[in-house]
C-alpha cells in the first residue's frame, strides 16, 4: 500500500462480503476458457477510467501479459503505429499502453471503432454498418486477447453508450463475451437506482455482470455504503461488491495543463515545467476584485495553493503577481499560486506585460479568451481525465484505488485462474 492516503484510519481494504461467493480464484498450470473483463460505468465522471487502470495494475502483479482493449471511442489522439504510420487512437488507450508498457499490442487493435465528428449522421445514413464495427471489433479483440494471458476492456460511459450506431457496451460486450463490472459512485438509493438500469441492458444482451465496485465513497459514510451496497446486490442480484472506494479529492481536481486545453485559444506561461502540472480545486479558486494592495496582502498573508482569476484589464494585478513571485523566490519561499487572465478576446494584453513574463523566471499564467464570469463556471464544472503527461496523478489513482479491490474474486466471477507459477511467486 505503498502512496496510499487514507484520512481515516477506519477505512482499510478487506475482503468483500462473500456468504454466496465462497471460492476463490485457483492457481491452475492451465487456466480454463477465460472470458474478457469488462469495466462499464453507470453514468459520465464515476471514475471508470481509473478503476479501469488500476485493475490493470493489479492484474500485471498476477498475469505475464495483461491486454488491453477499447472497443469504442469518442476522443481521440494521433500517435505513431509499430511501423511508424500515424493512427488515430482513443486518448484512454494511449495512457494505458504507455503508462503500463503493453507493447505486446498492436495500437490499431486496442481502438478498433472510434466516433469522430459525423460518424454518427453516417451510421444513420447507412454508410457504416453493424456488421462492420462487429468485424472491426471481433478481430481487434482476437488479435489482442491472442497475445494475453488475461484482456482488459474498458467501456466509453454507461452500458448504453453508443447505442444509436448499434455498439452500445453492453451489446459489445456480449459480442466478445466479456463478463461485465459495472463501476458507480459512492451512495445508496441513487446508487443502486443508476446500477438497476444498466444491469438491465446487460440482461438484455445476455451479459453477465460479474460485481460492482463504488468509488468516491464519502469518508464519514463509508462504513454504512460498504454493508448496505453489499447486501443489496446480494439480496437482490446475487452479485459481489468487488469494491469499495473511498474518495481522494485530489483526483479530480485539474492540472493547468488540463484548464489550457479546456479553453480554446488560450496559453499558459510557465517558466518550469513542473508548474505546468500543479493541480487545483475549485476551493482554490479566488476571483481578484479588489485593489493591488489588498490583492498583495492576500497573496502574503495565504500559503496555500490558490488560484486567482483577473480580467485581462487588470494590468495592475498581473505586475503585482510577477513581482510578488520573484520577492517570495528571493526569500527562498515555496510558492503555490497560479493566475488565470481572462477577457483576452475584448481587451488583449499589452506587450510589455507579455515581455516581461517572457523574458523573466515568473510565476505560471494561464491566459483565456473568456470572459471572468464564463471562465469560472467552466473551471468549476469542468471535471479532469487522465493524460499521459500527468503521470503523478496517474500513479496516486492506481495507488489509492488498487488496495480496496477484491481480485481475488474478481478473478473468479470472471473466469480467469492466476497461472500456478505467478500465483506461488506473488
């Protein structure tokens, strides 16, 4: 449990609540016929991903070869192929590949259908089949599940996703016969409401749905939603609770390089790298409408990680942050703060501002076309996704969720043995 950070010494993994799953996965010299996992949330932003990247990780402890699959996506990355082609990819199958080394996978197999602009009007239109994605994703998942010992297939949203061209991920998962984990947020009544219906879909195609982990579990009541998500998809389902997360914040607070590709146009002046990567939560956030002088004194007076938002007007507070910044530097003081501009489309910034942040160590700067009011509202409702840049916040998401994940019994509901030499030597 190396990195891990619990805030209360209460909330420790244990073993899920197993009365009807009383076996566990057994280490055989030949594992019988494996079945491909399947992690599917219940709705956007319940951190599907980073479940999804750390069962990769728990998986590589127990198997040589652990692939990895998106069947469908929606955001995608340019990146070079085997033989030096450029492909287009799902982002999500960039971070795992590089993050976890699998070269054994062919990047044209990890994304085989992937839904930029338009694809959905030729789907209806009839210029893209069924029968065509079904063929793309059938050999894509052959090729990689060939070359593994176990295949980690990560969903795009909740079980209906992508159902209007007829690959929804439910339907896909019953293409491969993949056993499905479905992944929700922390809570009861909306919890189990929100599981209900995408176990129904998964019904619907004959999908199995293997066990549920709920992550961002509320501290204080993360003792009650283990035991009563437990014994109601026991009662209910005949279905384990193959975890249970407590929430981090940090995971979902955004980077500065995560808010410069938020906004369009916009660019970050950062003289060291690192700076680029220092997140932030919408509880740092603090709008400057004051004068310099109270600005100044806030700014000496708060230590801790802030981000200050001004209009692009106020050259007064840019000056002020930049000089601030290299007394507190000359002081051999720690500094935390970032400063957001914005407003640049009505009221650009003057030149020598630019210059002397240019030419000078300063302090990190985002600058947006946005005005004050819409550049807030975005950061407060914006919800950041792993990229391969940040791998701090990749390895404290593996970190923190892997420990309270059940493999062993992830490992049995889904049919896949630990090979016998793996499992004496883990």
């Amino acid at each position: 449990m190396k990195n891990l950070r619990i805030v209360s010494s209460s909330l420790r993994p244990r073993q899920a609540y197993r009365r009807p799953f009383s076996s566990v996965a057994a280490a055989v010299e030949d594992p019988p016929n494996k079945s491909p996992i399947y992690v599917a949330a219940t709705r956007q932003h319940v951190g599907k991903t980073t479940t999804s990247l750390a069962i990769m990780s728990g998986l590589q402890k127990r198997f040589d070869r652990v692939g990895f699959i998106k069947p469908v996506g929606q955001v995608c990355l340019t990146v070079q192929d085997e033989w030096g082609n450029d492909i287009d990819v799902d982002k999500d199958v960039v971070v795992v590949r590089n993050h976890f080394g699998l070269d054994h996978c062919p990047y044209q197999h990890m994304s085989p259908v992937r839904i930029p602009p338009g694809y959905t009007r030729d789907y209806v239109d009839g210029h893209i089949t069924s029968s065509s994605q079904h063929e793309d994703i059938l050999e894509s998942f052959e090729v990689i599940d060939s070359v593994s010992d176990v295949t980690l297939c990560e969903g795009t949203g909740h079980c209906a996703v992508g159902s209007i061209v007829g690959a929804s991920n439910a339907r896909v998962a019953s293409w491969i016969g993949g056993k499905m984990i479905l992944v929700a947020n922390g809570g009861l009544g909306s919890t189990f409401d929100e599981l209900e219906l995408n176990r129904v879909l998964c019904d619907y195609h004959n999908v199995e749905v293997a066990g549920v982990i709920v992550n961002k579990v509320q501290h204080d009541k993360y003792e009650q939603t283990q035991y009563y998500i437990e014994k109601a998809l026991e009662t209910n389902w005949g279905i384990p609770l193959l975890g249970c997360i407590p929430d981090r914040p940090f995971l979902g607070c955004p980077a500065l390089v995560d808010l410069e590709r938020l906004f369009e146009g916009s660019f970050l002046l950062a003289t060291k790298e690192c700076q680029k990567l220092k997140h932030y939560s919408v509880r740092d956030i603090n709008l400057v409408a004051t004068s310099l002088a109270v600005f100044l004194r806030n700014l000496r007076s708060n230590q801790d990680r802030t981000l200050y938002l001004c209009h692009s007007s106020r050259v007064d507070i840019m000056l002020g942050f930049l000089m601030e910044y290299q007394r507190t530097k000359a002081l051999g003081k720690p500094w935390e703060a970032a400063l957001v501009v914005c407003g640049r489309e009505e009221y650009e910034l003057p030149d020598n501002v630019m210059d002397m942040y240019l030419k000078c160590e300063a302090p990190p700067m985002l600058v947006c076309r946005e005005g004050t009011k819409a550049t807030m509202e975005r950061i407060m409702a914006y919800t950041p996704k792993h990229n391969n840049e940040d791998t701090h916040r990749l390895e404290i998401a593996v970190n923190h969720y892997e420990p309270f994940i059940d493999f062993d019994l992830l490992l049995e509901r889904t049919g896949n043995a630990i090979p016998a030499a793996k499992s004496a030597s883990a």
